[in-house]
C-alpha cells in the first residue's frame, strides 16, 4: 500500500523529532522520513494537521489470541499442562484473530505483538511475532518462531505439585529445564554424527535452536532468586536469555546489567495477587534503566488490556523513568529484544509502514490514536466518537 502522512509532528524514535514532517510509505515500507520530501503524484496523503506521527507500538509479551476475551473456556488456548516440555508447541497454531484483543490493540497504537504460550509449562512453547490486523495468523504473521518460552517460580510448581508430579517445588522446574538441555545437546550431537537417516525429535530441534543461538530463551520469572537462577541456566547452557516479567529486576539490576540480559518488565497495572509480584513497582522499569539494563515495558495482554500499553510507559516515567526511554521501550527496544528491529519499531526507512497519528503527546493519557496505518493500510480510525477497524474479512486485496 501507498501512502504519505503530512504536516505532523513526527517523532521517528530513534531520531530527532521532525516538525511538518512527512512520512512516505511505498509498497508498504517506509521510504522516507523528513521535513522535505517529495511525494510522487500518484500516492494518496493523509494531512496529519499537527498531529504526532509515530511508530506503532510493539507488545514483547502477551497472549492476544490465544487467550481470547469473553470467550471463558473456548477461546483458553494458553498452556497446554500435560507435559512439563512444551517446546514442540507453537502458539501461532492457537491464534484467533477474531480476539477483540486485536481491535484494542490498534485502538492503543499497538500494531506488533508477540505472542506467547503462557507460564502453567516449565517449557511452555515457541512464540510467534504477529501484526495486529488480518484475516489469518498467516496474513498477520511477522516472524516464527521468535523465541522459546519458558517459566520459573509458582505458576508450574502450582500446576504440577496439583497434579502430584514433577515439577513441585523450585528444584524441580529447574532440573526439568537441565534435563531437557542435556537431551538436547545430547541430540545435537548425534544428528551431526549421523550418516544416514536420522529419527528426528520436534522437542528436541526446537531446544537445539535454543542452544546453537537460532532462538532466544523467554524466562518468565518474577523473583529475584528465580532471576538469579534464571542467569545461571543460562550461562550453564549458553543461550541467549530474555527475563520476562522481572518484577524483582530493581533488587538484581546490576546483575542484570552486567550479564547484558534484556528485561521485559510487567505488567504494571495489577494487584499484588501472589507472592512472587508483592515488590511490583512502578518504579523498577526507571531503576533498570538507569543501571544500563535494555527493557521493553509489556501488558501481558490479557492481564491488563493490551490498549494500556503507553499509559504504563506514562505512570513508569512518573515514576523516574527517562521520557525517552519511555518512548523506546515500547517501540524501538522490544523490537530489537525480540529480534524484530529489521521489520518494525521505528519510522525508519526500509521498515514496514505501520504508522500511528495521535492527537497529541501519546505519553498524555488523554491522547487518542486517530488514525492507525498497517505496512500502508489505515486499519483503524477514530470517527464520530468512536474507534473503527477495517474489517480484514471484506477489505480488497
């Protein structure tokens, strides 16, 4: 799709604002961003008026579509606990785009989600990167897998001490996650010294990836001591760690800093329902921060509504976080956590055209997306005092 947003305010992200800026997408990728650039005679524009034109914004951590709201039982696609290694399973085969999750999220600017297996699994699966606008998971997908997810701490000790079987206890989900690498490497090396035919193993080529690099490790965990653990497995193993959640993070951000470990910090809206998040702040995503810890602030979508993504942001810059920082943890900084940056996160050129007009500062709770663009489709408007989506089932191809 082709489009030029003019006149706007446009803040590129990992550039200085542009006042009267323009953005021009061709093809649906961006093909220039300035103060003074041409747009051809045969590409529609949208007058942004003085708008603020930004990247959309990208979720590093939820579960839109595999666990659907309203839907109760049907539509809870999020952990399947029966089998403490789930690395085999792919979210993208649980995606419903038709979740109302999905029409939130462009409400609130959001246009790229990853979605993950939930935390009921030592192991919980592969997850997937998606665009928040399409007929299929297949028309929106980004990228799969992005990156494997896994859990410490008291969803799957709960889970399986329930069900009177390993794990139930903190010991115990770690010796599943060694056991299952040792397998893995032990895997590993018989496939490449295999000559013939070789019976291959779904679980075990997933976490091969995760050991050889091809695939990040998502460790869900919330407490210091299961961030802790979390570092030690990982320099046990070797693979890339991305902490999610790190309620505690604040308690160990200089571990974390020195370890070079991105944290995907949140959610922030909620109660302090369990042990595990009683220290949750809003002040832990300025701490890792400013301790040099790269962090991408997420709602855990449904556990806050995904549409509230940038009002965390605001509350964590209320709570000492650097505007800016603000800004990038919510566009620039998940997409490069999750291996994503060559595609979305920034009004760059060469990126896909998924473009956001607010009304004002989207850091002022009162900003609204007015208009939400898709690689160069507007998805999404706010008209007559409500927000419309296109609806992708009778959109021309």
């Amino acid at each position: 799709m082709n489009v030029a947003i003019t006149g706007g305010y446009v803040v590129p992200v990992t550039g200085e604002p542009i006042e009267h800026g323009t953005v021009l997408i061709r093809d649906g990728k961006i093909a220039a961003v300035g103060a003074s650039v041409e747009v051809p005679a045969d590409v529609p524009v949208v007058d942004a008026g003085g708008a603020w034109v930004l990247p959309g914004f990208v979720e590093a951590h939820g579960h839109l579509g595999v666990h659907e709201e309203g839907e109760g039982w049907a539509g809870q696609d999020t952990n399947e606990m029966t089998d403490p290694n789930g690395a085999r399973l792919k979210a993208l085969d649980a995606v419903n785009p038709a979740d109302l999750g999905f029409a939130d999220a462009l409400s609130g600017g959001v246009t790229t989600a990853v979605i993950k297996p939930g935390s009921g699994n030592v192991i919980g699966g592969q997850t997937v990167a998606v665009k928040c606008w399409g007929k299929t998971v297949d028309d929106m997908l980004l990228r799969d897998p992005v990156s494997v997810k896994s859990a410490l701490g008291e969803n799957p000790k709960r889970v399986y001490g329930d069900q009177k079987k390993l794990p139930s206890t903190r010991q115990g989900v770690a010796a599943v996650i060694r056991d299952a690498f040792t397998k893995a490497q032990d895997y590993a090396a018989k496939k490449a010294a295999a000559e013939g035919p070789f019976d291959r193993d779904n679980t075990l080529e997933v976490l091969s990836k995760v050991l050889d690099g091809t695939l990040p490790w998502c460790q869900h965990c919330h407490r210091a001591d299961d961030i802790a653990t979390a570092l030690r497995l990982a320099d046990e193993f070797g693979y890339k760690l991305i902490v999610n959640h790190g309620t505690e993070g604040h308690l160990v951000a200089d571990l974390l800093a020195e370890k070079g470990v991105p944290v995907v910090i949140g959610p922030l809206f909620v109660s302090r329902s369990k042990v595990e998040v009683r220290n949750r702040s809003l002040r832990t995503p300025g701490v890792l921060a400013r301790a040099g810890v790269e962090i991408a602030i997420t709602t855990d979508h449904p556990v806050v509504p995904i549409h509230f993504l940038v009002h965390q942001a605001t509350l964590a810059v209320k709570e000492g976080l650097d505007r800016r920082v603000a800004l990038e943890s919510i566009t620039v900084n998940p997409a490069r956590i999750m291996g994503l940056d060559d595609r979305v996160g920034s009004l760059s050129v060469g990126l896909d055209g998924d473009v956001v007009i607010w009304s004002g500062d989207p850091l002022d709770v009162m900003s609204r997306a007015l208009k939400v663009f898709v690689e160069g489709r507007e998805v999404y408007r706010w008209a007559d005092g409500e927000g419309v989506v296109e609806n992708p089932f009778y959109s021309e191809v």
